[in-house]
C-alpha cells in the first residue's frame, strides 16, 4: 500500500501534498517530485532529520526545494532542548 502511494504521489501531477511520519520520512523513498519539505516533528538524531530532508534532493529533481521545519515549545523533551 505504501508503495501504490510514493508512486501515486511520484506520477500524479494532482496528487501535491505526501504525508508520512518522522520515521517513514528517513527511510529511503524518493520523492524528488516534491519541491517543498515540511517537517513538524523532532528528530531526536540530526543525521535523521538531514536525511528526511534528502527525500526530495535526489536524481531527477529539476526544481529548487525548500525545506522548513516547525518546532513547537511543548513537541521537543526539554532534555533534547538545553543547550549543550
């Protein structure tokens, strides 16, 4: 079923909005259709959220992608938070 929805997505010139969580977002779809990430969830690893914003930058992107990333004061552990 996951895969009916990447290829809908990925060929669907209507179908515009992929939603997935945090970890399906790392786990090697290509998505270079796509030309805007929005990620409202933490990564707790930063290798995790780079790779979540590749999705979209592989071969066959012809377009500029933009990646935004939202974190909201009460979705982030305050341990993951403080400074180190």
């Amino acid at each position: 079923m996951a895969e009916d929805a990447v290829r809908t997505f990925n060929e669907d010139p209507q179908t515009f909005v992929f939603l997935l969580n945090a970890g399906q977002l790392a786990a090697g779809l290509t998505l270079s259709v796509a030309s805007h990430v929005i990620l409202l969830e933490p990564f707790t690893n930063p290798s995790e959220e780079a790779q979540a914003m590749n999705r979209c930058h592989r071969i066959g992107q012809s377009k500029e992608v933009c990646c935004t990333v939202y974190y909201a004061p009460w979705s982030v552990p305050p341990r993951l938070s403080a400074p180190s």
